[in-house]
C-alpha cells in the first residue's frame, strides 16, 4: 500500500490565496461601478444635447410678440400683390421707368416674402391670420381715394391693398394708360406698407422684424417720390 504524505498548507500560500481573492473582488466592483458611471455619463450628455437644441431654437426663432405675428401674416400678402401689380408691367407698360420700377419691386419683396415665412414658421404661427385678427389697419389713402381719384383699397383690413376691381382695371389697360394707373395704385399700395412697417418699429419686438420694417420704410418711401414723379410727367 502506498502511503500518502499530507503537506502542510503554509503560512505563505493562505496569505498569497487571500490576496488573490480581494483583488478579484475588487476588479469585480471597480467593473459594476464603471457600469453606472458610463450610464450617468450617457445620461448627462443625452440631457446636455436636448438642452442645446432647445437653446438653438429658441435662439433661431428669436423673442416675438403679436406685432411682430400679425406684421408678417399682413405683410405677406401685400407683398403678394404688389409683385402681381408689378408681373403686368412687363407686357403693358410703355415707360422704360415704370418697367425698371416695377423689376426693383419684385427683386425686393419676393425675397422678404421668403423671410417672412421662414419667420413665422420659426414662431409656430400660420402664415394667415384668423378672420378679425387684424383690426385698425385701414390705412390705404385716409378716406381721401386714390392719386388718380379712385378709392384705392378702401375696402381691405390692409392698407393700400387693392380691390379686385382695381385689379381688374389695372390688367385691362396697356401703354401710357397702364404707367399712370400702375404708378397711383403702387403709391397707395407703398403707403399701406409704410404704415404696418412703422406700427411694426412702435410696436414689434423681434429685432430682425423691426430691421425689416426700418428696409420697408425707406425703400419704399423713396419709390413712392419715384413714383410721384413719373405721375406728374406721364
């Protein structure tokens, strides 16, 4: 029979045993605390990136109130109309004037047009105003009728619009008839402009609609001398 020798577990060995297994217990924690860690970590920059987009739209968007609202819904379509006032120029005027005019007038407001919209979208507000949204703004001529003594947009919520007669006349004529009715309806048409951008600049808010109102202004406050001008010598 063969006899087996027990050996002694040393002092050594325990002590080498014990240390192998704290570390190991602990590599194992350091791994469950590195997991949280990384899940906070994501967490932060999850939160940090959502607060940044918000940041960013708000920033785009800009500080607005209802003035800075109810001047893009209005002036949006009365750019429209202008840049169908001056579309008829091209085939109906007969004064190189009032055709060169009428090409500055839709090189100007086309873009603002896009402006506008771009602006009202950045806001969360719809491009046209509810019905009765937009009271006081008759301004067309003050109850005194057109240059040419027609009652221009008296009875449009904007000032200046034209009415769908006015429209009508307008596209019916051609040659010097058509310069001196294009260059009376713009002057009123301008005048409107000129009165929503300056209640824009009294009562606005946002500073990129009120810099919009101060371009209005002067742009065409110098086409209505323009016009007033060629009026006199069609």
């Amino acid at each position: 029979m063969t006899a087996f020798t027990r050996v002694p577990c040393r002092p050594l060995d325990r002590r080498l045993a014990l240390v192998g297994a704290v570390v190991a217990g602990g590599l194992l924690l350091a791994g469950c605390g590195g997991n949280d860690d990384t899940k906070d970590a994501h967490d932060g920059s999850a939160k940090g990136a959502t607060a940044t987009s918000g940041a960013t739209a708000s920033s785009a968007a800009g500080a607005f109130n209802d003035a800075d609202v109810s001047f893009a819904q209005m002036m949006i379509p009365h750019h429209e109309q202008a840049l169908e006032m001056a579309g008829l120029a091209d085939d109906r005027a007969s004064d190189a004037r009032i055709k060169s005019l009428a090409g500055r007038i839709e090189k100007a407001q086309d873009p603002e047009i896009a402006t506008l919209k771009s602006w009202l979208r950045d806001w969360g507000k719809p491009e046209k105003a509810s019905p009765g949204g937009m009271p006081g703004m008759d301004h067309g001529s003050d109850g005194a009728g057109g240059t040419d003594g027609t009652d221009h947009g008296s009875g449009g919520a904007m000032g200046g619009m034209m009415s769908e007669k006015d429209m009508r006349k307008l596209e019916a004529a051609k040659g010097a008839a058509f310069d001196r009715a294009f260059a009376s309806m713009m002057i009123d048409h301008h005048k409107g402009a000129i009165t929503m951008a300056k209640d824009e600049q009294e009562n606005g808010r946002n500073a990129k609609a009120k810099k919009l109102a101060d371009d209005v202004i002067k742009n065409q406050s110098a086409e209505v001398t323009t016009l007033r001008t060629l009026l006199d010598r069609l």
